[in-house]
C-alpha cells in the first residue's frame, strides 16, 4: 500500500501521512472541495516552491508585519466545500442509564445489560496487533469479545464522541447526530502514539503504530520503531525485521516479559539522537549521533497518550505521569475510565482493570509506570532531535515553539496563544499533548466542543 | 503601589501605558489566566460605527491609536483594514440605515450602500450597507505583547480579589480568596464582566451585568469573506488563518453562566452561513466557545471614578461586545488619569456618575 502525502499549510512542503485515526492531522482533507480519507483513497501532494515561514519572522520582521493580510493567501487551503452526499442527518435525543464511550477491550468488556456502548472502531487494538500476551492467548480474547458483541448487539452503536453541549452529549453516527444523557459514564476511548520530533519528521515513510498495524504490516517487513515503552517492543515484535531506537537521556520502560521477547525475535533496542532521516525509492534511512539505520517503514510507538481531550470535554481532571510522560484522566463517581483510557497499553493488564482485578504489582510488572511513577523522566520522550515538526495543521516546527520558550512562555496554553499550536483541523489532539511533554507542564489547553468537524 | 485587578486586555493595557511612564509599583492580580475573560473569547474587529455620537468620537481616537500601536508592539497584531458589511433585509432596516449614513456622514466616517450582489460569495439579492473604515486584528497578539512587556518588571498574583479595603474614604488593599492581603494606595478595577461584583463589594452600585453569547468557528477556507457581515440575526467573519468565525444575535442569557455551547445554536448558526454564503455547503464546525457581553445600562463603558467614590479607586470595563477594540487607548488613558492624575474629557464622559445625572449613551448596536 502507498503512503499518502499532503502540502503542508503554511511551509507548502509535502508531509507524509502518519495517522489512521478520524480526527488527526492529515487523515481527512478537501481535495477540489470533495472530503476524501487519503488513507483510502492513496493521494500524493506535491509542491512547486516551499515557503520559509517561522513564527518569529511572522511576528518580529517589520516587513512580513507590514504585508500580513496578504501572506493569509500563501497558505495552502482548500477553496471550496462541497456539499457532502448524504441526506441530512436526524437529531434525536436518548436516556440511558449507563453510557460507555469507546469500543475497544475495555468497552467492550464493561458492557452489560443496562448500557448502551459508542464507539468509533468495535474491537481496537487487540485485532490487528499480533505480538504476544502475559497469561492470556490473544485469539481466545478476540473470541470472547466477539461472543460478547453477539450478546450486545442491539447495545452498540458505531459512533464518534464529538462533544458536551448544553442539550446532552453529542455523538455522530453514520445517519444521526444522537444527544445522549445518561446517569453514569464510562469512558474506554483509549490512546494514541504521537509523531515525535527530529529533523524531516514530515517526509513519507514515518507512521504510527495504530497505521501500521492496521494497513501496512503487510507490506513492509523491515521496521524502525521508535519508542521506550512496552508498545514499541509490541509494534517491533509484528514485523519481519525490526530495530527500535528510543531517545538520547531518556530511560526506557519496558516489562522483563517483553525484553525477553525481543531478545527471542532478534529485535536491537539502542539509544540514539536522530540527526536526520532521509527517503530514497521504497527505504528510510536513520542517522543518528551513532549510526545509520535502514529500513523499510519508521514506525512511531513511543508511547499510548489516553484520549484526554475527550475526558477532559466530560470535564474530568487529568495528571502529568513524569514517568511516561503521558496525561492520565481522573474519574469522579459519575464517570469511570477504564483501559486505554487510563494509560494502560497491556490487553492482559486492562482486562484485569475491567473486571476490577487490576492489583498494583501486576499492573507494576506489565504496564510499568501507568498505575505507579517510579522514575521521573527528565526529557520529553518525543524528542529525538533538536528540530523537527510539532504541529502539523498549523505546520509549526520545534523553532517556533522554541520562540514562544524563550519568551518564557512554558505550558501549552500560552504557547498556544502565541504561536497558533493546537488551533488546526486537528484541535491539537497530537500537538498538545507534544508540547504538554517537552515542557513537563501540568496543564493542557481547553479541548472544546466540538472535538471534531460537525457538518451540519 | 499600584493594584490592577483583573489581567485581560484592559488591566495589561494599562500596565503596559504604566511602565512607559517608568512607574514601578504595579500588581496585577488575575483569577485565572491571562485573558480568561472576554479577551480571549472575542471575535477580534474594530469600528468607527457605533450608534452613540460619544463611541463614534471615541472609536475616532481609539482605532487610530490601535493601528498606530501596530509598530510598537512586541507581536504582530495583524492589522487588516476590512470593512464591515450590513446585510439589509427589509425596508425598516433600511430606514434605519439611512439615518445612522448621515449622522456618520456628518462624523466623517460614511459608508455607502451597495448591491449585496457586488459581493459575488453572497446568496442575497438586496441591500446591503458597506462601511470600509473598519477592520480586524489577532486579539491574543496585542494581549501578550503587552504582557511580555510587563511580565518581567510587574507581579501577577493569580488569585481573586474578594475584597476591596477601605480606609477613611481612601482605598488601602485588597484581599484575595486565599486569604492574601495586598496593600495598595490605587486600585484600579478592570475585571470585565466580574467588575460588577467588585463594585458591590464597596457598596457602590453595580453598573456591569454579564450576558453570555456563543461564537463558533468553521474549518479553514481560501480566505474570501474580507468584510465582518451583519445579518439580521447573525454575524460573520473569516480570519487570516482562513476560518470563518461568528454567532448568533438574537439570544441573550443574563448572568454568570457556565462557558458551554448549545447543539442547537451551533446547527442555527451553520444553517444561517451555509444559507447566506456560497462555496461552503460542506465545511464543517471546527470549535465553539462561550463569553460575556458585558452590559452596562446603556451598553458603553465605564472609566475614570465617580463622584462619591473612595479616593484611589478606579474603573474601566463595561464594553458590551467592543472592549478589546479600545483596549489600547483606554489602557492610555487610564495610565495618565492613575499615575498623573491626567483627565481626558472622554474620561468625564465615560465616568459613572452619568448613571446618576441621566447623561447616558445610548449605544444600540452592540456586536
């Protein structure tokens, strides 16, 4: 399968498509006013002139201030929009007693009787990646949440969570907008791995995980991950060949469960600084303050950041985990979070979560960091360089955060009134939780209604 | 000392209009964030085009002291002459417009009417009324321009102000909801919608009541909307990032209300675009958010002091939908009438005491 690419906003350079998930940067755009998914539909963007736009020039050189309004036409947008053919979709309103929201593992294993299950993908994860469990046979998991969504049937809905508002919780299915109140919540959405940042993070041939597994693992045999959890060594472990470097200064988190199974594969775990990245025909290759890497694919897994935007919209409180660097919803009475949601990245350890059989050691020894922080993480785990990439709507690299830093601004709210970061078509679902990291801030931005495009 | 309660567009204003002085003792103290308030909630347009002789005077000083600031400020504020646009719908509206044409033409700020046509995106065969002074900004850029400015040199201590202090007809501090007590000769109020409360707080009427409006924002298009378009019951706009930016006008909801958006005013404001504007049948809502209009009774500021007022107290808020727009000039003036005891006249037309003596403003186009 080819690998999509895209013109970038405001550089107007060629950025290759990375994520498989509605809602993130680039899955989706207008192509002659049609809405098309180029994860389907194979699309290839090209450029006649990149543009050298940064943030500083834009606010600091006189003449760039001076011929404003006329840069607003440089930026690569679509000119129209077309109507989308579909008829109207119905609005309808429902009570449930319990509402899940998310239809992986840990959704689909929290259903019973007196709930109603939305989620956007039935069955997550756990059908695509084919990497080994603790304890448990993966296709007997498969087997009995398949059973399960048997029993449920007429209690699941394929939807997307797109947001509070005044009138109930509005979630979009394929012919209605449903507002849903319901008496208690549990929320199961899950995570997501992020681009990390180093120099030509943007080009073709850098995915995450979650698109790897799902449409590439076929194709390419001979992967670079990048990451230090459990996950990277769970990405490497499903292809043919595979290296996973994780960040200069960062200290890898994995389970002994998991390093032994890399050592049986053959899979290399090295540290390495990535100076530069560069495509030639169908390979990738990685140079780093050590090495040269090569492969077929760079596949990101640096870590499973939970879906807190959504939790945060239900308005839940989240926390900064030093050690993974990731943010963790807190639950109150009314709303539960369960599984990947949590952090958790381990279908063994979330099994066990859901069931209410999670014990500290366990969740210790196969999820580590997630229920406990055992280290604090000095350097954000997505920086393997310098430079590099950060917000990929608004096309803002590490330079123009750098510039909002060195004013002194440091949490991603403020960089965020300075520099546009998190403002795109994405909300600043990636980006957000990027600069969240490098800045070790304990706060995000607000992640407003709606959480996704709502075309009405 | 100096104590500014409130750090929005206005409370940084002033501060930044304070060290130009070279004055030192200055606090800020803010609830939240910077911003928090309507600053950061508005839809970033300024105007000549007000219904009240004394906003039109006003707007006549305060837009050009905005554009001049242009070359001053730290960030760029994106300055853009784009007009503002009247979609007329009937002949009452154009009645209307025919007496607000001459009384601008008399301040020299006129505009024309035009064929709605003439703006070929616009499914409107009708009247329209075009008045090309006008224009926009980016909001957050003047914000933290004048928060760099300042954020070295003056204390921001996030906190609320629950209480004002006073001391034989003289202010002496305040006290805040973790118990702080901060000293201080000169207060000066700029809490926008909140101000209301912090006037109660020392007896005095509560001029400034909050009514919370919705705005939303659209998925970014070719930038081609150039004017801020009124419609009969809603308005738009597009920024430079190519979003088009509005809300409804016809609902008002007294009172501190939560900051949420409702389902059914975010499909109204769609239908009423997608209705009005071509090429964009498909383009979907991106983000929606909620803010204060922040009244007074005759929806124009306040600023200055009133008569029985305790001496060192102060107050500029009260916009209605136009603060952020006067925020530099008013930052101006406030800092000359705080550390020099400077009064322009526009001060004494501002200032409280109108409530009492029946010289209001009437002002009737709030946007």
């Amino acid at each position: 399968m080819e690998i999509s690419t895209v013109v970038s906003k405001k550089h107007r350079r060629v950025i290759g498509v990375s994520y498989i998930e509605p809602g993130l940067p680039n899955v989706e755009i207008i192509i002659n006013g049609k809405r098309t998914n180029i994860i389907e539909e194979v699309h290839q963007g090209s450029s006649l002139l990149e543009i050298p736009f940064n943030i500083e020039l834009f606010h600091r050189n006189q003449f760039v201030r001076k011929i404003t309004p006329l840069l607003s036409n440089l930026q690569n947008l679509p000119y129209r929009y077309d109507k989308v053919q579909s008829t109207k979709k119905t609005i309808e309103k429902i009570n449930v007693k319990k509402l899940i929201i998310g239809g992986g593992t840990a959704g689909i294993l929290s259903l019973d009787k007196e709930t109603l299950l939305i989620g956007e993908e039935i069955i997550g994860d756990i059908e695509y990646d084919e990497s080994p469990l603790p304890q448990i046979e993966r296709n007997e998991v498969i087997k009995k949440l398949k059973e399960k969504i048997k029993e449920f049937e007429n209690k699941i809905i394929k939807g997307i969570y797109v947001g509070k508002f005044d009138e109930g919780l509005l979630f979009e299915t394929d012919s209605k907008f449903l507002l849903v109140s319901a008496e208690n919540i549990i929320v199961a959405a899950g995570g997501r791995t992020l681009r990390p940042i180093f120099k030509n993070n943007h080009i073709q041939g850098i995915v995450s995980r979650e698109l790897y597994l799902r449409k590439l693992k076929k194709k390419y045999n001979n992967i670079i991950v990048l990451g230090f959890t459990n996950i990277s060594i769970r990405t490497a472990l499903n292809a043919e060949k595979s290296t996973i470097i994780y960040p200069k200064g960062v200290k890898p988190v994995f389970s002994k469960y998991y390093l032994e199974k890399a050592e049986e594969k053959g899979v290399q775990i090295v540290e390495g600084e990535i100076l530069d990245v560069k495509k030639k025909k169908n390979k990738i290759k990685v140079i780093t303050n050590k090495e040269e890497l090569n492969g077929d694919l760079i596949v990101f897994s640096t870590v499973k950041q939970p879906r807190v935007e959504i939790t945060y919209n239900l308005g839940l409180p989240y926390k900064f985990n030093r050690t993974l660097h990731i943010y963790q919803p807190q639950d109150n009475e009314k709303i539960k979070i369960v599984g990947g949601n949590i952090g958790l990245s381990n279908d063994f350890v979330s099994i066990l979560n859901s069931n209410n059989a999670l014990d500290l050691n366990t969740c210790k020894e196969f999820d580590p960091g997630v229920c406990e922080e055992y280290i604090e993480q000095e350097k954000s785990p997505y920086l393997y360089g310098e430079e590099g990439m950060v917000c990929e709507c608004e096309d803002l690299d590490m330079k123009d955060i750098s510039f909002a830093l060195k004013l002194g601004f440091n949490d991603p709210e403020s960089i965020k009134r300075i520099t546009g970061l998190g403002t795109g078509h994405c909300q600043g679902k990636v980006c957000v939780y990027l600069v969240g990291s490098i800045t070790k801030s304990n706060t995000l931005i607000t992640f407003r209604s709606p959480l996704y495009p709502v075309i009405i | 000392m100096i104590i500014i309660i409130g750090a929005g567009a206005h409370g940084l204003s002033i501060a930044y209009h304070l060290k130009k002085k070279g004055i030192k003792d200055v606090i800020l103290i803010e609830m939240k964030r910077i911003g928090y308030g309507s600053s950061s909630r508005n839809i970033a347009r300024f105007r000549y085009h007000f219904y009240s002789k004394e906003n039109v005077e006003y707007a006549k000083k305060a837009i050009p002291y905005l554009i001049s600031q242009a070359k001053e400020l730290f960030l760029n504020p994106a300055i853009n002459i784009t007009g503002y646009l009247w979609v007329l719908r009937d002949e009452k509206q154009i009645e209307t417009f025919k007496k607000l044409d001459s009384f601008w033409k008399g301040l020299s700020i006129g505009g024309k009417f035009v064929k709605c046509k003439d703006f070929e995106y616009l499914n409107y065969d009708g009247e329209c009324y075009f008045a090309p002074q006008n224009g926009s900004f980016h909001h957050d850029y003047i914000l933290y321009s004048y928060y760099i400015e300042i954020m070295k040199d003056y204390k921001i201590v996030y906190d609320e102000a629950t209480e004002i202090l006073v001391e034989s007809g003289r202010v002496k501090g305040i006290k805040t909801s973790s118990g702080k007590t901060i000293e201080g000769d000169k207060i000066v109020i700029t809490a926008g919608a909140w101000s209301g409360k912090l006037l109660e707080k020392v007896k005095l009427p509560n001029y400034i009541e909050p009514e919370r409006i919705e705005a939303f924002i659209t998925e970014p298009i070719k930038y081609f909307i150039k004017p801020l378009i009124i419609d009969k019951e809603f308005y738009f706009s597009q920024t430079l990032k190519g979003e088009i930016i509005g809300g409804i006008e016809t609902r008002i909801e007294k009172g501190f209300l939560p900051f949420t958006i409702s389902f059914s005013e975010m499909v109204e404001f769609a239908t009423k675009l997608k209705s009005l504007v071509k090429r964009i049948e498909g383009i979907g809502i991106l983000r929606g958010w909620s803010g204060y209009y922040e009244m007074t009774p005759d929806h124009s500021h306040i600023m200055g002091y009133g008569e029985n007022w305790p001496e060192g107290l102060y107050i500029n808020a009260g916009y209605s939908g136009h603060g952020m727009m006067f925020a530099p000039y008013s930052g101006k003036l406030m800092a000359d009438l705080v550390a020099d005891d400077r009064k322009d006249p526009a001060i004494a037309t501002f200032s409280p005491d109108r409530f009492t003596k029946y010289k209001l403003i009437e002002e009737n186009l709030v946007i």
